[in-house]
C-alpha cells in the first residue's frame, strides 16, 4: 500500500488530495479543511484513515472529507484524539462526504472508521453537489428548516419518511452527473433558487401544531409547483400562441 498526497489553497483554507493504493487499485482521498494535515496513513485491514493535524483556531476548525465508496464504505465513526465526535454525512453511488467542526487549538489526530452495515443515504445529495460542501449557507439552512421545522411535528416527521424514500431513489445519480458535469451542476445550482426562496418563508411562520404544520407545508408545496410547473407551461402557451399569430398575419398579409 502507497500513500501520497498535494496541496494546495481552496474556500476551506487547504484541499489536500490523497492517492491510496490497496491491492493494486488507486483511489484518491479529498480533504478540504481551514486547518494543516502534517500526516496521514491508511490500514485496510482495520478499515481506517487517520489524520494528524494542527490547528491555529480555538474554535471552528472545520473539515471535509471526500472518501470514494470502493476504499471504505458502511457506518462510519469518527475520533477527534480517540474521542467519537459528531459528523455529517452525505453520499453518492460513488462517494461518502464527512464534514466535521470541532474546538481545539494545537495538534490532533482525526481517525475515520467503518464497519459493515446496509447502507443508508443521508443529507441532501443534489444541493450538496450543486452548492459544493456540506458546510455551504445553503445547506446548513435546509439541514436547519429539516431538523428545526419540519422534523418537529409527527406530519412532518411522516412526510419526511416518504420523501426520504422517494427522493434517494434518483438523488444519488443525479448528484454524480453533476460532479462529472460542471454545465449540469450550474444549472441545478440556479433550478434550485426558487425552491430555497420558498422555503425561506418557513423561518417566519410560527408552526407549534400540526394543523400549521400541514397548512404551510401545502401551501410551500403549491407555490413551487406554480414556478416549476405551471408558471413556465402559462409562458410557453402564450408563446406558442404568439407564434401562431404572427404565421397567420404573413400567411394572409
């Protein structure tokens, strides 16, 4: 087994890329963090990726790592100095995304396990890899909405659950297409405004029952079937219509 890796400057402060090799297969390790990696190795056999670093924030040390699905795959733990730490996570057929943000100024080591388990799909895949991380506004505010919000009344609970299982059916494949595809991934970033806007009304209203819960969950979901949907078949008729005209005015000018 071989391990190397670059550096160089991105938004997170550093992304560092890791080539690992086991068993003849390379598979490349993506690291973006506001904090310096002195070292890292990999055990296969323990199934584990481990990290030595050194901060210069007491607080808000954040990092993001990029883990194809081949290399390790599973329920994932993850140790700051031997100590399980939360994370997020979101993953696509190809990769896994873990995010972390911890406090501690000064030198640690972040272990990054796995075990073998079915496999369950968490975060929001598409905005994820249209909005580039995790850690993005954009998803710390849906990740907000969904845990804040809509995740505090039993509808919203149970509407969830459907969706969840509607939505992963599809999400992963999409959010790969748009890693593979930046044309695609700018416009899924731009299709997804309106929907955020909409949501955005959700952090004004005052839902402490399940009746509001239902009222304005119905209500987001007409108005963004109004733009999606009916908004743009209303402007292509009128075109439509338009164009019709103007054949009929040459055909009997």
């Amino acid at each position: 087994m071989t391990v190397f890796g670059d550096e160089d400057r991105r938004d997170l402060g550093f992304m560092t890329k890791y080539m690992i090799t086991v068993d003849e297969q390379n598979y490349e390790v993506i690291f973006s963090s506001n904090f310096t990696i002195s070292s890292h190795t990999f055990s296969a056999s323990d199934r584990m990726l481990q990290f030595n670093i050194e901060t210069s924030l007491e607080s808000k040390n954040i990092g993001e790592i990029v883990i194809p699905r081949t290399l390790m795959d599973g329920e994932f733990t993850v140790l700051l100095d031997g100590k399980e730490i939360t994370y997020h996570l979101s993953d696509s057929t190809k990769v896994s995304v873990i995010s972390v943000i911890f406090d501690g100024k000064g030198k640690h080591t972040i272990d990054i396990i796995t075990k073998d388990v079915e496999h369950n799909s968490g975060g929001c895949l598409i905005a994820t890899a249209a909005f580039g991380s995790e850690l993005s506004p954009q998803i710390q505010f849906l990740r907000e909405i969904r845990d804040n919000t809509v995740l505090q009344t039993e509808s919203g609970t149970n509407f969830m659950a459907g969706f969840n299982q509607f939505y992963y059916s599809f999400s992963p494949t999409i959010a790969d297409y748009e890693r593979e595809n930046p044309t695609f991934k700018e416009v899924v970033k731009i299709a997804l405004t309106p929907l955020l806007t909409s949501l955005t009304l959700l952090q004004y209203a005052d839902i402490d029952s399940e009746s509001k819960m239902l009222v304005y969950g119905i209500s987001i979901i007409l108005l963004n079937i109004g733009m999606y949907f009916v908004a743009p078949s209303i402007i292509i008729m009128k075109i439509r219509k338009r164009v019709n005209i103007e054949k009929l005015d040459e055909k009997y000018a």
